[in-house]
C-alpha cells in the first residue's frame, strides 16, 4: 500500500495517540454538525478505542445531531462483556446525552447471524437513503495482528464482497461468526482513521504497507484510510 498520499501521526504513546484521536474527533463532529446539521459516525471495538470514547464522553459534543453506528460486532448479546456496543454505552453513551433513536448497535441474532446482519444492512440503507453507499463523517478502525480490521479476517468471505454494506462474516480461526461492514461501505467515508498502538502490530503495519498487495492475506489493504494514527513502538 501507498502511504504517501496519506496522514501519518505518530504518537510517542497509546495514551497521548488517544488524546489525539478524542480531540481531532470532537473538532471533526462539530464541524459536521456546523455544516450538514448531522454527523454519522461508524465506531470500532477494542482496548484503544475504549479509552478515546471515554475522553470523547467528557467532549462538549452536539449530542443531539450526531448518529452513532457500529463498523462491526461479535455474535453476542449485549450484556456480553466482548459486546462492542456494551463497551460503547459504558463509555462513550454512558451518559445517554444521545437520543437512543440516533444509536445505532448492530442487531445481534445469535442463532441466525444473517437475519442479524440482513436487518442492520437495512437500518444503514433507510438511514443513508438516496446513497450509494454510507455517507460517514467519521469511521474508526483498528488493526489487527494477523492484519484484519473490523471483522475482515484473513481467508474469509466477507473480503470479496461488493456489493451488500454489511454482512455476516464466518471466522474459521475464531470458530464463529463476526458482523462487519464490507471494504466498500467502509471506504465511502470521508474520514477513515486507523487506530494502531503497541509493538505487536509492527508486523501487520509492515504487510499492510508493504509493497505486495495481498488483501486476502492482510484485509487491511482493501481499505483507503485518509489518516493513520500510530504509536511509535507500533512502526515498522
């Protein structure tokens, strides 16, 4: 992947790349709200995250004109502690500052995962109505290990879709399925910020920025983010 058109920050810790990621993500909400009246706003699960949503919580926030939206879910119910909207509503929402109608968590369906992903396909076409795909102010993501981001594991089916937004997503390695936006309806973002902390992403940041374009084998690489946000013990 070619980075050289794209916004690298680099922090000297995971405590100071979250403090970046709260405020810039606070001035881009407001300046949504300022301009449109609403900003969209697509959030990603994990321990990095927690934290930013935490400082974003404390932010004097347009609350009543921003939507909030899941990038992907595990197959839980949400009094699961491994629950992304659990996490979110304890940090971010814990306030509820946010008119519930304006949060939007995946509709989790255990025992039929494409029903579950079927019905928030359809929750982000009424909501993004007249658009080819979803119109996000905002998307976070995070960066795994083995490269994934959201819940496009390496070797699985969602990587090849095209053209649904949102999909259930059968993670062999995992023994289970994962929900996640598909790399189309994430790339329609206007901001698209990857959140990578810690030495062990070195690897996958060096894969994903590497010269050998293999999305099947580093998902990442389907995405086009227009900022990466990165600790310095994270760099390759």
């Amino acid at each position: 992947m070619n980075t050289s058109n794209k916004q690298t920050i680099v922090s000297e810790t995971t405590a100071e790349l979250q403090m970046q990621v709260a405020l810039a993500a606070a001035e881009l909400i407001r300046e949504a709200v300022t301009s449109r009246g609403i900003a969209n706003v697509s959030l990603s699960g994990g321990s990095t995250p927690r934290r930013i949503y935490e400082l974003l919580a404390e932010e004097d926030l347009p609350w009543n004109h921003i939507h909030w939206f899941w990038g992907d879910e595990r197959n839980v119910t949400p009094d699961s502690d491994q629950s992304n909207e659990r996490m979110v509503r304890e940090t971010l929402l814990k306030d509820s500052r946010t008119p519930e109608n304006q949060i939007h968590p995946v509709t989790v369906e255990v025992e039929q995962p494409a029903k579950g992903a079927r019905a928030y396909e359809e929750t982000l076409r009424e909501h993004f109505q007249g658009s080819d795909a979803p119109q996000w102010d905002l998307i976070l993501l995070g960066l795994g290990d083995d490269a994934h981001t959201a819940s496009l594991f390496p070797g699985t089916t969602a990587l090849h879709e095209n053209q649904r937004w949102f999909i259930e997503n059968w993670v062999e390695k995992l023994d289970t399925f994962r929900y996640t936006l598909t790399a189309p309806a994430i790339n329609s973002g206007k901001n698209i910020w990857f959140l990578v902390a810690g030495e062990s992403k070195q690897d996958a940041l060096r894969n994903v920025w590497g010269e050998t374009r293999d999305p099947s084998d580093y998902p990442s690489q389907l995405i086009c983010p227009t900022r990466w946000y990165i600790t310095r013990d994270a760099q390759p």
